[in-house]
C-alpha cells in the first residue's frame, strides 16, 4: 500500500497546535482557498465520530465520508469509509519539539482502485498534489495558530480585567 508521509513545524506550543486541530469547523479551516469544501457532517473529533463531505476539484464533486479513531491529545485518525479510493488512512500526530515548537506529522496510507475507478483518483490525488494540498495546509495551519496566540495575548486577562458592573474610578457619584 502506498505511503505519504509530510512533516512540518509551527512556531507554537503543542497544546495551541492541537487545540487548533481539534476546533469545530478545523475542515473547512484548512481548506485551500482554491476549492470548495460542502461539510454534511462533522462531529467533534472523538473517538467513532464522522465527516461527511464533498470536496469540489474545479467542476467535480468528489464525496467522502471518513470516521475518527486512534483519538488522543496529540493524534488522531481518520479512515475513509466511502469515496474515491480504495482504501485512505491519513493519522495526524503532533509532537513537542520545545516549549515553543511543535512537528506536524500528517501520514497517510492509501490505495487506488483498479481500472477506470482507479484511473479516476490517480488523477485526483497524484503525490505531487497531496503534497501541495499539504503546504497549503502547512501554511494555513502556521497562520491561524500564530493568529490565535496572539488574540489570546491579547487579551485582557480575567484578573487584571474590571469587573463589567464596576463604575470607572474617574466617574462622578450618582445623586
């Protein structure tokens, strides 16, 4: 069976790139910008949860259905259960690499159907093309975390924050 294999780092720690990877919406998230992602169904990554999907290649509709499993802080799977390959088993694995950087380790085992079926998803998803989806995703994902991280720097923290119903320290007295 085929193997793909793509790692990369984001400049966080682990706990920011796994949380990330677990938001509801994280699909769509991560979807190139060239391409249309129609969600159906996407449950919160857990163990036994489902996607439901049809990714648009320009005109064409390709629908998945694929089914969380191996579910842990720092790794999940998803395996295709209906779509256009025979078999598609992609585990993402996230691994400190410091305080401040973690690998990606995205890693997919898959397999073509034969004939005219197979010839259809040698042409969707060729090597070259999972490791373009992937940069892209790559990029996304370095973007969206470091965006995320310093939203919540930020942010007022919960001690130094006035509470809501407090009147600022220059206002007049009421009568």
């Amino acid at each position: 069976m085929p193997v793909f294999d793509f790692r990369f780092t984001v400049d966080a720690p682990l706990e920011a790139v796994s949380a990330f990877h677990f938001e509801p919406g994280i699909l769509k998230t991560l979807t190139p910008p060239l391409m249309i992602m129609q969600v159906h169904q996407f449950a919160p990554i857990a163990e036994g949860s489902v996607a439901e999907f049809t990714m648009w290649m320009g005109p064409i509709p390709v629908r998945w259905k694929a089914r969380h499993s191996r579910v842990s802080e720092t790794s999940f799977t998803d395996s295709q259960e209906s779509g256009p390959m025979k078999s598609w088993v992609h585990t993402h694995t996230f691994q400190a690499l410091g305080e401040r950087q973690t690998e990606v380790h995205e890693h997919i085992e898959f397999e073509h159907f034969g004939g005219l079926r197979g010839l259809w998803s040698r042409l969707l998803f060729p090597k070259p093309a999972l490791y373009g989806l992937l940069t892209v995703r790559k990029m996304i994902t370095r973007k969206q975390v470091a965006q995320r991280l310093k939203a919540a720097a930020d942010a007022p923290s919960s001690e130094n924050a006035a509470p809501q119903n407090a009147a600022p320290e220059d206002a007049a007295p009421e009568n």
